[in-house]
C-alpha cells in the first residue's frame, strides 16, 4: 500500500491565505503524549494560541526562522491546513514550525527587533496553502507521521506507535501496509504496536493510570516487547490475541516500580534496568526476584547488587583473601577530609560503624 492510498490526494485544494487567518493546532501530536482534544470553538482563544506559540520555541524553529528572513518564505513545501468550524479561518494539518517561524518573524519586524524588505515581508503575509477539505478527524496524526517517522524530525517511538495504531485499528490498514507507509518494517510495526496497546492498558489502571504518561511508553517498547515472549511478557501473561495483559495483578505491580506519584520512590528509573537487570533475575535469580517483588523498599540497584554478590563470590580460599585485600586497600584510601565536608558524613560513619561489628565478629569467629 503507497502513501497515496492511505491520504486522498483529492481532498486537498490549494489557496492563497493571510499568515493572520492560519492558527496553531493546540491538538499537534508533537505536544501530548496523552490524547488531548481542544474544540474548534477555543482554537482561536488567545490563550490557547500563545500557550502553542510557546511550546513550538522549543521545536528548533530558529534556522528555520533566520532561512526565511534571508529569502523569504517559498512554500515549495506548503502548509497543510483545515478549516476551523463555524469559521472563515484555519487551523495547521502539518507545518505548525513553519507557521511558527512565519510569526515570530511578523512580531520582531512589529516590534522593531528586525525590518523585513518589503518583498520577504510580502511573502510572509500572504501564501498559497494546501486545504484539507476532507472529513478524516486525525488527519493530522497521519499527515505527520507520514512525513516525520521517516523524515528528518523524526517522532518519538509512542507517536510512532499511536500512528501506526490508528491506522490499523480505525482505518484497517494491515499492519505490513502500515509500517511500509511510514518507512517501518512489520517487526517493528508490530512490537510498537504491542507496547502501545500495553500502555493503554495501563492509563486504565485505577490506581496508576492517571499518573502513566507518554515518558512511561519505553517501559513496554524497551523492557516487555524486546523480543517474542520475552520473560516480562510472560511475568505479565500477555495476550497476543487480546492485544493486553492477563495477569492484572502484577501489571499494577509493575507500574508501581516506575510510575512517579508524588512523595513516592520510584523502585526503577530506567526501562533498560527492567531489559537488563529485572529480566535476568526472573529467568536466573528466581528467590532474588520474588524479595524484589515483595520488598516495597527495595531498588533495582540493591536487587543487581545483591546479584552481583552471588556472581562475584569468590570459591576459593585465594580470591577471598584477594577481596578482602582489595577492601582493605578500598577502606585505606577513604578522603576522610572531603568525607567529613560532605553531607554523607554520617551515612559513612554509620556504613564504617556497621563494617566494624562485622569485622570483630569474624576476628572473634576466627580466634576461637
């Protein structure tokens, strides 16, 4: 399937717009992870359009902007955009950085910042858009993940996979067709797929969901959907035809290790521990893991730790005298002076403190 099949290239009808007619969509998938929906009858507010105006700054709109103060702005890549209901004017399909770019421009030759030549002032005014006049309600979404999942800004993986999501679930495209269209194999298609489906799931959670945001997407791309059945998906129980997880009640166990809720530790800050760490220890630390899952205080770092002891113990009388040799020199070389300064003073003289009953303990093991 080719991108034309999916976007109806008829549906799209050039015309000659003032920048002041064309608005900020404050619905543009580069903004929320969360699906966000702002009336056509608030798009044009002033607050709604500042606050988008604000969040583009952040979207490298600069070279862009110095580009088109130099030539003026050639649409040879045209802005898309549609019709804001009940009204003469338009809200941006795709170009919402250009747009933004344009009307930075208009406001710093307003406020005297820069003067514009009359002909790149001239151009940045008026210019021929492309109108979508068609009545697909994410038009946007498809538009842009078209151009930008394989173009030069490209998405993050969660936009990746809710475009590829709707065009498959809502527009039954098949999965192979979908991936094709955004320059994404099928493989990859379908574990953004899965991990999407996942964290849908998972917003519904009625103790964690509303604290899931789009930040929270690579704890199932990265940690659960690495590889066909992977030890999570099966800790889990995913089901592939269901498109979600079985067991419910480790799914809230797992999202209260890496959901930020206020005055709550996170046990995990990074899906690459839960790919790295939590993974193995399920498949070869089983006993470690069931502590980890028990143990409310316990962190990621603690359970690899404390899997590290078991891989690292030395089994023979040589490597035990090599360790405690290397402690001793450890020990030796404390910065006493930058310890006292520091504000871990006391965690080290209680760290010390404990070290010093056990090694009085062996002392008195081994004199007897």
């Amino acid at each position: 399937m080719e991108n034309d099949e999916i976007i109806n290239i008829e549906e799209f009808v050039e015309k000659v717009v003032n920048l002041d007619d064309i608005y900020f969509d404050p619905n543009n998938p580069r903004f929320y992870g969360k699906e966000k929906t702002v009336s056509d009858n608030r798009i044009m507010e002033e607050s709604v359009q500042a606050n988008c105006f604000e969040l583009m700054r952040a979207f490298y709109i600069r070279d862009l902007k110095e580009n088109i103060k130099r030539v003026g702005f050639l649409p040879i890549d045209k802005i898309v955009v549609r019709p804001i209901i009940k009204s003469d004017k338009y809200v941006v399909v795709e170009g919402n950085r250009r747009l933004a770019a344009l009307k930075l421009l208009k406001k710093e030759h307003i406020s005297g910042e820069i003067e514009l030549s009359d002909e790149i002032l001239k151009s940045i005014m008026q210019f021929t858009v492309y109108v979508y006049t068609g009545k697909e309600l994410d038009i946007a979404w498809i538009i842009q993940g078209i151009r930008h999942i394989s173009g030069v800004k490209n998405w993050k993986p969660f936009q990746q996979a809710k475009l590829l999501t709707k065009l498959v679930k809502e527009r039954n495209v098949k999965i192979e067709d979908a991936g094709k269209s955004v320059g994404i194999g099928s493989i990859k298609a379908a574990r953004l797929m899965r991990s999407y489906y996942a964290y849908e799931q998972s917003t519904k959670d009625e103790d964690f969901g509303e604290y899931v945001d789009e930040d929270d997407f690579s704890y199932f791309q990265e940690a659960v959907f690495t590889m066909i059945d992977s030890p999570m998906q099966q800790w889990l129980d995913w089901d592939e035809k269901e498109k979600s997880f079985k067991n419910k009640e480790n799914l809230k166990k797992y999202l209260s290790w890496f959901v930020k809720i206020e005055g709550k530790q996170p046990k995990v800050n990074r899906a690459l521990d839960v790919r790295d760490i939590i993974t193995r220890a399920i498949v070869s630390y089983p006993s470690l893991f069931k502590k980890f899952e028990v143990s409310e205080d316990m962190q990621v770092s603690r359970l690899h730790h404390e899997m590290w002891i078991i891989e690292e113990e030395p089994k023979e009388i040589a490597d035990w005298l090599n360790k405690l040799k290397e402690a001793n020199i450890t020990i030796g070389n404390l910065p006493d002076v930058r310890i006292k300064m520091s504000s871990e003073l006391k965690t080290f003289i209680d760290q010390l403190t404990d070290l010093d009953k056990i090694i009085k303990a062996h002392l008195k093991a081994l004199e007897k």
